[in-house]
C-alpha cells in the first residue's frame, strides 16, 4: 500500500534521501543513501531496459510479417467495389 504525500517544492531533495533510509535502517532494512539511491536507479534502468525491448521484438515482428505478407497489404472486402 503506497502512502500519498505532498512534498514541498522547497524541499532538500539530499535530505529527504536521508530521512527515508533512516527510516528504512530503523525498520530493520539496512542501507546506506548509495545504495537506496542505486537500487532505484537499477530498478529504473531495468524497466526502460525491458520496454525498450519489447519494442525492438515488436517492431522485428511486425517487419517479419510484412515480409511474409510481401510488404504492405491492403484489407480485401467482399463485394462492390
């Protein structure tokens, strides 16, 4: 469950990483600031790694199925024309 919380604009943004691992260490989960900062940079890479190849797999098989289809290929309807 994700708590909302406003933080001000005034904010120092090195403090607010020093209250959350302190916090974090205090719940028994030990960190320092370096790692808590490496696991959301790793946590981010890998998510733009993983999107990134899904679009590489999707835009390889949507040029295989053109290829298979002999390019680009007009829907054919029945009827008048």
């Amino acid at each position: 469950m994700r708590a909302e919380i406003e933080i001000p604009e005034d904010t120092d943004e090195f403090q607010l990483l020093e209250e959350i691992v302190a916090k974090l260490n205090a719940e028994g989960q030990p960190m320092t600031t370096e790692q808590f900062v490496n696991n959301i940079v790793l946590s981010w890479l890998r998510g733009r790694i993983k999107e990134e190849y899904i679009n590489y797999v999707t835009r390889q098989d949507i040029a295989t199925l053109r290829a298979k289809l002999g390019g680009r290929q007009q829907v054919k309807t029945h009827g008048k024309s």
